[in-house]
C-alpha cells in the first residue's frame, strides 16, 4: 500500500542543510496500523507529508498502491489525496468563518467524494450533532478534533495519515480520538500516525522509531 525506497528530504536552513529524512526505507502493508514515534523536530511531519503527496522528497520514491507518487503531475497528486487519502493534523486546520458541518464538507470542493447526508452521518458518529453550526472558536477542542477527523473520513479513505492527533488534547480527549482512529482500521482502513504519544502504541500493529531522520523498529 504504503512504501518509502530510500526516501530523504533535505531543506536549506540558515546555518547549512538540514537532513529532516535521511535514506528512509518503509513498507506499510494494505489493512496495517503503523505508528512512528519520535521526539519533536525528528522528522515525523515530513515524512507524513513526503507519504501524503504534499512534499517532494530530494531523494528516493514515494509509492502508493505501487504507484510513483512523484511521478506523477500536480493534478495527478490532488486527484490521489482526494480519492485515496484522508489527513489529521494536530493544529486540526478548520476553516475558522465556516460551522463544523461546512468544515467537513471542505474536501468535496476539491473533488472528495461524500456529501451533506455522508458529512451528518459522520458527525453523529463523532458525537458532534448538536454542534453542526458551531464555529470552531465555540467548540472545545476535543471537539474540534473530532470534527477534523470526520472531514478526514468523508471520502471514505484507504488511508489515513495521521499527525500528532493527540498532541492537544487532555488525556480522556486523546483516548476518544485514538478509539475513533482504531476503529478506522479495525474496519479495513490503512493508519499512518507520526507521534511522541506512547498512547498510539496501545492501537498500532507495528511501531517504528524515527530520530534524526531514519527510521528504525521499535
């Protein structure tokens, strides 16, 4: 489903380059929940971008279902995320001026499959309903990591990446988000989930360590 061949990513910082992923080389099979744990700068945001289509790699290939993702054109790549790929950020990234209902709704803009009866169904799930026209400055922020999550699931992905989904959230929040993620896999779905959280070790079938760009078995 997932797999990384000799993947490294190099930016041009102030001070000289900075190596964020350093000859990666990563396989996640169609139906696995993988986490990566890491401290913070360790690389955990790039890798899940350079996976999701968002960030080219300076070395290496980025395959999905044995496609080269950077092979292919810009539109190529949006049409992939829409179709196959569904994102959960830490920062949740709502659009502020739109209610949760409209947040969910946002991926279809671009394509996404799913719609108003789709987008209610999955706030029902995520205990949302009574929040539909909630800004997000007016929902907590459990809430509002629920509400991301349901954009995410809209158009039913095969994958979901996964970054930091816990990182803030008090621990009873954390839990509920991580049940909600099991869940997804439990019924089928790929998880990649970058994290410092030992909570995403109780859900995940395999565990991984990235420190200073590479990666290796926890």
């Amino acid at each position: 489903m997932i797999k990384l061949e000799n993947v490294s990513k190099v930016y041009q910082g102030a001070n000289g380059e900075v190596r964020a992923l350093d000859d990666v080389s990563l396989s996640v099979e169609k139906g696995e929940f993988v986490a990566v744990r890491g401290p913070s700068g360790c690389g955990k945001s790039t890798l899940l971008l350079t996976v999701g289509a968002m960030v080219r790699p300076t070395e290496g290939r980025v395959l999905l279902s044995g496609e080269d993702v950077y092979g292919m054109s810009v539109s190529q790549r949006a049409r992939l995320r829409a179709d196959k790929i569904g994102f959960v950020f830490q920062m949740f990234h709502l659009v502020p001026y739109l209610d949760a209902l409209e947040n969910v709704l946002v991926p279809t803009l671009a394509g996404a499959r799913g719609g108003r009866a789709e987008a209610l169904e999955l706030l029902a799930r995520l205990q949302l309903s009574h929040r539909l026209h909630h800004r997000p400055a007016e929902l907590s922020t459990g809430e509002r990591q629920r509400c991301a999550l349901a954009r995410a699931l809209l158009n039913r992905p095969e994958i979901i990446l996964a970054d930091e989904p816990t990182g803030n959230l008090d621990p009873d929040n954390a839990a509920q988000v991580m049940q909600y993620l099991g869940n997804f896999h439990r019924e089928g779905g790929t998880m990649l989930l970058v994290s410092h959280d030992p909570l995403a070790d109780q859900y995940a079938q395999r565990v991984l360590r990235l420190d200073q760009g590479r990666v290796q078995e926890q």
